[in-house]
C-alpha cells in the first residue's frame, strides 16, 4: 500500500495498520524461505547429492525427498521405496475390469516431492519424464493413467540414485569415517525410458512389507 495513502475515519485507519502488518509479515516469511531455501542447497550439495543431475529436481526438491527418505539402505527394494512414498498402484476390482488407483498411504510430504517432479518432467520437452509420459498417452491411457505411470518410475531413480551416492560416500569414507581413495561409479540411469514395463509394477502395498520410518 502506497505510504502517501493517508486514511480518513477510524476505520480505514484501522485497515490501513492492519494491511501495513500483514505486508510486514509476509516480508519477513518472504525473507526467511529464502534462507531456508539457500540453507538446503548448501546442506544437498555438502551431502554430495546427485538427486539436482535429474530434470525437475531442484535443491529445495532434494532436499525433501533426502530428507524423508533418511537412510535409502533401509528400504530393501526400490517398490518398498515406492509402497513408503505411496507411488505403488493398488489393484482395485470393479465390473470384471481390473483397475489401479495409488495407495492413499504413505509419506504425504515425500510424494508430494515426488509428484512435483512428475509434473515438472511433463512440462519439459526433451526430457526423458516427458517422453516416457508421451509414450503413455500414445499407448491410450489418459492423462492421469500416464502421469501416474511416471509417478510410479520416478521413485525406482530417486532411490537408485541415493543408493548409489550412499556407496560413493561409504567407499569416499571407509567403515571408520576415514577418507580414502576410490574410482567414483557413474550414476544411476536418468528418468523411465518408453520402453519401460508396466507388467513389473508391485501389487497391493501389503504384498511387500515396508520397513518403519525409524528403521535403520
């Protein structure tokens, strides 16, 4: 609100100091997001992280998803990965037509990281999360169909990807914390390819037990 503004009657004066707080206030939020946010690209690019490599993934992205995911050794498979972040279809039976929907548990903050990226990737020509995308609807699903395909893929390289940073830094470090030498590995394939199957999505998440968040 422009500062010449001067307000007539004690009512607008009132608006007028009530407007004046809230533009106070979120400038002060403004600012602190934007601490945080840097905060995270400094700790993501202390852990070595490679999560920033793929499309879609941003700092404050991989911040969230290294962040609720914790250790990736704890999950045995990346479909456990899937079933904790609850990107696993389920297999619903209705009219002799077999359906899926996704699992409506799991980590809420850790899809929602994952389902940004998801609709991050569609929005990028040329990246491989778009064609795989693509390559669904061309294959006659609908928009949702497709974009929960590529939802369900997006974890298997998030987890392969930490999986793979987890080994960099065990080999970088030793089992004592000592810092040794090693030949860095590649890293983990990028994002679905349209040739990816959709016969080896997992059943219900119940077929496959998920360790608990506080596993080690």
């Amino acid at each position: 609100m422009p500062e010449s503004v001067v307000p007539a009657g004690p009512a607008e004066i009132t608006r007028h100091t009530l407007a004046a707080d809230l533009v106070a206030e979120v400038r002060t939020w403004d600012v602190k997001l934007k601490d945080n946010a840097k905060a995270m690209a400094s700790l993501v690019t202390e852990s070595g992280s490679r999560l920033t490599d793929t499309p879609g993934i941003g700092a404050v992205t991989a911040a969230r998803l290294l962040g609720r995911t914790g250790k990736p050794t704890r999950f045995p498979t990346s479909s456990a990965f899937a079933q904790y972040a609850g990107t696993a279809p389920i297999e619903i039976a209705s009219a002799d037509r077999a359906r899926h929907r996704l699992s409506q548990r799991g980590d809420c903050q850790l899809n929602a990281a994952l389902h940004t990226v998801a609709i991050t990737q569609i929005r990028m020509p040329g990246t491989r999360g778009h064609a795989y995308y693509q390559a669904k609807l061309a294959e006659g699903k609908t928009s949702r169909e497709a974009q929960r395909c590529l939802k369900r893929r997006l974890p298997d390289h998030v987890w392969r990807t930490m999986m793979t940073d987890e080994r960099r830094r065990t080999r970088m470090t030793g089992p004592g914390g000592q810092t040794g030498t090693t030949t860095e590995s590649s890293a983990a394939g990028s994002t679905p390819t349209a040739d990816s199957s959709d016969k080896s999505l997992p059943g219900p998440a119940g077929n496959e037990p998920t360790p608990p968040p506080h596993a080690a």
